[in-house]
C-alpha cells in the first residue's frame, strides 16, 4: 500500500518537472504569441514632423495653459517649457500595435528637467510628464498631464 521512493528517484522526478517547466511552450502556437510579447527596439525619428496642440495641467487638476508638443531631428520639444529655458532634447519611441509610445527628457540651466512619457493613439497624443528642480535645500517635484491633437 506504501509507495517507496528513494532519493535519486525523486532528484530525477524533480528534474523532469524543472525541465518541462524551462523546455518551452507547452501549447501549439504559443510561439507567435510568446513573439508579440517581446518589445521592438525604441527608435528615434519616429514621430519627426509632427505637432500636437492641447491642453495640459498639473497631475489632478484642471487645465492650466495649452501647449504645442513638437518632435523633428529626432528631438522633442514643449512650446511653453521653451519659455522657461528647457531646451529640445532626444526621444525615443516604439511601436506596439496601433500604439507609439514615446520617452523624452529636456532640461532647463536654471529651471531643472523634465521627463516626458507619452502615447499616440490615432491622431490623440496622451502624455504624462514630471518636473524635477533640485535645490540647495531641498527638490522640488510635481507631475503634469497633456492631451493634445496631431496638427494636420
């Protein structure tokens, strides 16, 4: 009635398992999905050319200002973050079905960085940024939202 197993005989039941576990799919055609799943290498000049206008505010508030979001050259460029010294900086983005997202930082001499995130979607430009100032003291740090439309 007892089932008697020795050491080696449940080292070698242990490895079946870890082997099965690390061999691979285990369902036909999950190779095409386990592909989709890995991500395509960020490129710049992606979205060169191309200008989204809309209303932007601070992370959980209304609308502050509107501003023109701008990419060319492989840079990436806020209209009113310009006025306070943020310079364009480079941008990387990717594909992921009908889907760009994009990565920007721009830094102000006197006034910081900000790190931008963003996703275009149609022609809808739906972005999260924060800015970041460090002080002598202590560091200032506030999140922003844009959602602006391609200029066509």
């Amino acid at each position: 009635m007892f089932l008697r197993f020795s050491n080696s005989n449940i080292i070698i039941s242990l490895f079946a398992i870890v082997a099965a576990l690390y061999s691979g799919p285990l369902i036909v055609g999950a190779e095409e999905s386990q592909d989709d799943l890995k991500s395509i290498p960020a490129v710049s000049h992606l979205l060169d050319g191309k200008k989204f206008t809309g209303p932007t505010g601070e992370k959980g508030k209304k609308t502050h200002h509107e501003d023109v979001l701008s990419f060319s050259d492989g840079r990436f460029t806020s209209s009113k973050c310009f006025e306070f010294g943020f310079t364009d900086g480079p941008y990387t983005a990717t594909v992921e079905g009908d889907l760009i997202h994009f990565q920007a930082e721009t830094v102000s001499p006197s006034h910081g960085k900000m790190m931008w995130k963003g996703t275009l979607a149609d022609d809808i430009m739906e972005v999260e940024y924060s800015w970041t100032k460090e002080r002598w003291l202590w560091t200032t740090y506030r999140e922003y939202w844009f959602r602006g439309t391609l200029q066509k």
